[in-house]
C-alpha cells in the first residue's frame, strides 16, 4: 500500500475503520490547559479550507494496517474464482452444454474489515473526524455519516459510545441557538456518564470551537468538503509500521514529544491485553470504565488524572500486600531489605507499577478478586458506608472510609497501620462477597485491634496479615462477628496486642448480652485519646456492671480527656491531678508527667496508658469529686484546684499547680529529685540546661530589672537567681541537702542562708 493512498483523513476512512487504541492517551485538545492549541489547528483548517491557495500538512501519522493481508487475499481469490468460471463456462459450450450463473459479489467492505490503529498522531486525526462530521451534519450527508462511523475510540467505553452517537444522528446546527456540545448532550441518548470522560468533554469543546470559526461561512461548507476529500488541502505524512518491519516499541520514541502515557493508561491496556482471560466478572472492561470508575470520582469535581491515580493506588496497595505476604511465605528469614526498592516503588504514587504485577507469578490469580471487590460497591453504598462507618473508624481515619479505599492519591503518606486496615477491610468483603451489618462489627474490632498493636514495617504487616486471614476465616460467613469474637481465647487471635484482644473479647460478650452495649462502647471508644482501649473505665466502677452506671463513668472521664482540656496551655490536667498527690511515674532518675497530645502508639502506651493501669485511682478521686462537673469541666477543674490546692501539704506540688509555666519549662516533662530539690529539665537529661523548682517559681513572680535567672547545664553547678547592684551581683541558691536558700557573692563566697528566698533577698544591699 503506497503512503500517497492513506495521506488525508476521508482517504483513511474511505479504506479502512479507525481505532484509537487502548495504549493511547484521551483527546485532550480540549482541555482548558489546551486552550491556545486547540483555537490554533481550528484555525490553521479553516484557512486551509477557506483561502483558495492555503493548504494544511499535518506532519507523520503513524500506525498499523490490521487485516491488510486479507485485502490480498480478498483480490487474489477474486480473480481466481472469476478465471475459474470462465474456464467452467467456456468448456461447457464445447460440450453444448448451457450454463448459465449470476457471479454475485461481496463488497470490499463486507469481506475485508481493515483497521487503521495510529500510534501516533491520534489528537491530529481526531480533530480533523470531527471537523469531516461537522460539515457532514451541515450538509445532511448521509453515506457520509456513515463512514464516520467508522472512526471510534477503545480507550474507554465511554468515548467509544459518545463516538457511536454523534455518526449515527443529525443535530440541527443550523436553526439551534444552544451550542453545539448543549445540544449533543440534550440529545435522549446522551448519558449523563460521560461527563466524566476527559475524551468526551474535549471533543465536545472542540466541536464548540468548531461550531464558532466555521459557523459564519455555512454557505460555502460544500465547498470545503470538496476541498477536503477531492483537492486534498489537509494532507499529512502517513507511514504504516509494518512496512518498515517497526515495533510498537518505536511509538514510546515517537511519543516523547508529546506526553507520555500515564502509568494508569500504561496499567489499563496491560490488564487488557494480558489479563483478559483470568477475569470472569461479566462486562468488567464496560465496568472499569463507567461502573467502576465512578466510584473513583468520589463525588467531587476532580481531574481525570487524579481519579486514575487514585484508581491505580488502589491496585497499588491490594498488590503490595499480597506482594509482601508472598515474599514472607518464601522467605523464613523475613529480611524485607532485599525489596526495600520494590516496596518503596509500589507506595509512590508516581510510579509504574506494570513491570512489578507482570513478574507476580499470583497477580493474575488475585486480579479477578481486585475487580471483585470493587464490584460489590455502588455509590448509593458507599453514601451508606460513609454514614455508618465514620462511628467506627473516625478516630483512626480522618478522611470518609470509601475516601480512604478508593480516593488515596498520596499512597505514600499511608502508614503500616493505615496499609493493614485496607487489607483488613478488602479482603474481608473479597471473602464475604457483601456490605452487611456484620461488615461494621468487624471493623469496629479490627480497627481497634490494629491501631492499639505496633505495626511499624513490612515485616509486621506481614504477621499482622496473617493473623488477619486466619480471623476472616475464624468468623467465616455468621452474621455476627460479635457471637464468634465472644467464644474466643486470646491464644485464638494472634500477633494483636494482648490487652487488646482480651478487650474485644469482653466487650464482645458484652454486646451479645445486651446489643445497646455497642453504641455505649463506641461513644467510649471514640474519644481522641483512648484511641479505642477504654478497659480501665470499666476498673472506674464502683457498682455492679451496667450499661446506665458505665455511660455516667465513661462520661465523666471523656470530659476530663476532652480536646478542651488536652488542648489547654496551663496544663490543667495534671495540675488537678497534682492536688491529689505526687502523680509523677519513674522513669530511670526522672519524675516524668504526661503529655496531653496523642501521638503515635508509642506515646499513648507510654503516657496516659501506664497512668490508667498503675495510677487509676487519681481519676476516681476527681471525676467523683463533688466540684467536678463534666458540662462546665475547666471551670470545675480549676475550682477544685483552688479549694484542694489550700489544704495541700506538699509545698514542691503546691508551687507546680499555682504556677503552669513551671511545667512548661520541662520540654520533656521531665523533673529530677535530688535530696530535697526538684530539678525542672529542659530535656530529659540533667546534663542539659535546667532551673530548679523553688528558685524559678521566685523568679518568675518577681522579675523586673535587676533579676535574672541562670540556668545550668552541669549536674555540678546549681541554678540559681541574679540579683544584680550597682557595682556587683550576688546569688540565691538552694541547698538541696539543707532545704535552705544560700546567698552568695559574685565571687562565689558564702555570706549566709536562709530559710526562705525572700529573706535571702532582703539581706542584699541593693545599693552596694
């Protein structure tokens, strides 16, 4: 086939179909950042078209010719058969034998089906089908029509159909004020599903632009038709690849001046071309698409290229876990440091991740279960999903749980913990095959069980989704996860922390008792800080066990634990406590108080937790306090420190609750006792700068010019006030053995000690 055959567009159409391939990107030149690019080629055709002298070459058009060698056939059998009934016909007169026969053809349409795939090029040739269909609807060309319909697109369903639609109908350009797109898309069999499909919205942008530089010259459309087709003034460069003997390997070269293909278009014609067979769910190409691809929308008004990042995250994590789990089976040592590179590759959202599901001997044996598990999502379910679910996991995920499945396009910001909750949830409903009520029980038991566990690299996703699959198959198919959770041992669900589990179970039983129990243990478990461990409310009871007396108690303590208070600056929780005693925990040297932020597990288990487990009687003796109000809870907190605080032995105490800027010094929260002084630490160290207690509460309630406070930073040195005067200085120290306060000249002389700073201080002559 001569180059010169195929070098416009109704030359191409005439000969053969055109299919844009699944491996190509979407039409795009009319997408707002392709703006100036699209007006500029509607133009540069309608110069063409219009001036007598322009023409229009339009570069290389690059492709393949499938079905091209049953053309040769179609021809060489043709005149065979014709030659051999000639031969019949003349052998029969010489036998006086009449034969007669009708030679009825096929047409080349109907026996040869060639079809043009460009692999370069495609945003060229779709500009110029539309411009052809524009001036066919014009000008009422039916045949012509016809043939356009030849043109479609196999990159999405959607863009094929559209592509059905508009060379199959005639809309009325000439007498409608709408535009052009507006009245293609009021049309009854436009479906409202193609808004979403970035090929769609562009033609219909262009067609518009089209509608807009063409519209005025409508009476001389018949004259750039026949420009078109018969004076060839739009022509470009055509080369078919496989007279060259090229693979599709040159089109990445071709295409690098242009943009790439995504790595989800990358993805999508891969699963096509090499997964087909291992995936039974009916119409899942139509699915992944429309179905399945709305769901990736999420509702919000997003790009296409952020939807089809956050569809191939999806796959990215199913896979990765799948991946991991793999490795381990096959890897007893479990050193994930020999797929450090692959792990960090499948949780980059930037990255290709073809070459990894090509060279999973598994991938094609889990591929059907993916698209499974997305199949048993509609978008009336995920509305319902989001509303239930946000009571179960809010306290762990931030964002709506199908937001969380399906709409991650930052894969990487994932932590362990996050990466097993989706493992958790997706292959519970790849098992059950349903969203049902028994669905929320496992994820209010999971979700806690995973968050209060250390999941803190691959090695322990890896344990953690183990010991998931083994409870997915514990709980089977009951529609009570509650029921099967109850009869268990801790020994039964392994790799979770055992606090935990012996939790879930109890409050399972619980549950089975009485199901009101659920929504009370869920209020409970939904406070920022408890983080899903509430068990020590239940130690809070001084009553027989009751849903009426665990709501009053687990109440009380929310309050105390509210964000108005870990949020407060002055410390106001510990400060209460602080009137109750030393509530100080020991860690190695130090006298440490708890930070009121939740941090990572690590934090919680190492603060409020071990306060909850050895120091849970402070709490009772506040939220039972008959000050303590939990609807006006820092006005009643701050009442019980002004009346508990008067009656307070405890002098170390008394300063720390009266004066909050005390605590903020320690960075660390962290205090050092020794003999009879307390050390306020910056760190957690003493060989870093530190005050000590008695002397900065002074300082703090009496700085003025002429008083300042040294810190030190040597266990050796004391800390201690500067009082400065007219020629010299002098120091107000304590003596932590003694309990006095030492006043000492610049020269480090000891002048005397007192009982307290004030008299220190009064002794200075102010005036020497």
């Amino acid at each position: 086939m001569k180059e010169g055959i195929y070098n416009t567009f109704w030359k191409i159409i005439d000969q053969s179909r055109i299919e844009i391939p699944i491996i190509q990107r979407d039409y795009t030149y009319g997408r707002k950042t392709a703006t100036t690019i699209k007006e500029k080629i509607v133009q540069d055709i309608f110069k063409a078209l219009e001036e007598e002298d322009s023409f229009l070459h339009l570069d290389f058009i690059y492709g393949k010719l499938v079905g091209k060698e049953n053309l040769s056939a179609f021809e060489r059998n043709k005149t065979n058969i014709k030659a051999l009934l000639k031969t019949i016909q003349s052998y029969a007169s010489e036998l006086e034998v009449a034969i007669d026969y009708d030679l009825v053809e096929q047409t080349k349409e109907e026996a040869v089906k060639i079809t043009f795939i460009p692999l370069d090029g495609q945003q060229r040739l779709t500009t110029l089908f539309l411009v052809h269909w524009y001036l066919v609807q014009y000008l009422k060309l039916d045949n012509e029509l016809n043939s356009l319909n030849k043109f479609s697109y196999a990159t999405r369903v959607g863009a094929k159909d559209f592509c059905q639609l508009i060379t199959t109908t005639f809309f009325d350009f000439s007498t409608s004020k709408m535009l052009a797109s507006e009245l293609i898309s009021n049309n009854e069999n436009y479906y409202s599903d193609w808004i979403k499909d970035p090929t769609v919205i562009s033609m219909l942008s262009v067609i518009d632009e089209i509608d807009k530089v063409f519209k005025a010259t409508e009476s001389r459309f018949e004259n750039y038709w026949v420009a078109l087709i018969e004076n060839n003034k739009i022509t470009f460069d055509f080369f078919d690849l496989d007279d060259f003997e090229l693979t599709d390997e040159l089109y990445i070269k071709m295409n690098a001046r242009g943009r790439k293909l995504t790595n989800f278009e990358n993805f999508k014609a891969w699963l096509i071309k090499e997964c087909s067979d291992n995936i039974s769910i009916n119409n899942w190409k139509s699915n992944f698409d429309i179905k399945w691809n709305d769901i990736f929308w999420d509702r919000k008004p997003i790009e296409q290229a952020t939807v089809d990042i956050e569809y191939l995250n999806y796959f990215k994590t199913l896979f990765l876990g799948d991946y991991l789990k793999e490795f381990g089976n096959n890897n007893p040592n479990l050193n994930f440091d020999e797929i450090k590179t692959e792990i960090t590759v499948l949780r980059d959202s930037e990255s290709n991740p073809v070459p990894y599901f090509n060279n999973a001997n598994f991938f094609a044996s889990r591929i059907n279960n993916y698209l499974k598990i997305i199949d048993v999502f509609e978008l009336t379910t995920l509305n319902t999903l989001d509303s239930t679910a946000s009571k179960y996991v809010s306290k762990y995920v931030s964002k709506p749980i199908s937001e969380f499945i399906f709409n991650n396009d930052d894969v990487e910001k994932m932590t362990w913990w996050d990466i097993t909750l989706n493992y958790a949830i997706l292959n519970y409903i790849d098992k059950r095959s349903e969203i049902d009520e028994a669905f929320y029980q496992w994820l209010r038991i999971i979700t806690n069980l995973i968050y209060n566990t250390p999941i803190e690299s691959p090695k322990l996703f890896v344990e953690a989704s183990q010991a998931i699959d083994k409870l997915i198959d514990t709980v089977g198919d009951n529609n009570s996860i509650y029921a099967v959770i109850q009869d268990l041992k801790v020994k039964d669900i392994d790799f979770f922390t055992t606090i935990q589990v012996e939790e879930e179970i109890y409050k399972s039983k619980l549950i089975m008792t009485d199901s009101n129990w659920e929504n009370s243990l869920l209020i409970a478990e939904n406070n920022k800080y408890f983080f899903g461990q509430i068990g020590f409310i239940f130690n809070l009871l001084e009553e027989e066990l009751s849903i009426e007396a665990f709501d009053v108690i687990s109440s009380k303590v929310s309050a105390l634990f509210s964000k108005g208070i870990l949020n407060n600056k002055s410390f106001l929780l510990i400060r209460t406590l602080l009137t109750q005693g030393d509530c100080f925990t020991q860690s190695g040297r130090n006298l440490v108080f708890y930070t009121t932020f939740p941090g990572t597990l690590r934090n919680r288990n190492e603060n409020w937790r071990r306060f909850f487990k050895n120091k849970l009687d402070f709490i009772r003796k506040i939220i039972n306090h008959s000050l303590f109000n939990k609807l006006d809870i820092i006005e009643s907190l701050n009442e019980i420190i002004e009346v508990e605080t008067k009656t307070l032995d405890k002098e170390h105490l008394k300063k720390l609750i009266q004066n909050p800027k005390l605590l903020e010094y320690a960075k660390k929260r962290c205090l050092r006792k020794i003999n009879e002084g307390y050390y306020i630490l910056g760190s957690s160290r003493i060989s870093g700068y530190h005050v000590e207690l008695y002397t900065y509460d002074w300082y703090l309630k009496n700085k003025k010019e002429g008083i300042e406070y040294i810190s030190v930073k040597n266990i050796d040195d004391l800390p201690y006030i500067k009082i400065k005067t007219k020629s010299s200085y002098f120091k107000i120290e304590l003596d932590s053995e003694t309990a006095v306060f030492d006043l000492v000249d610049e020269h480090d002389t000891y002048i005397d000690s007192f009982p307290t700073i004030n008299e220190a201080y009064n002794k200075i002559d102010k005036d020497a």
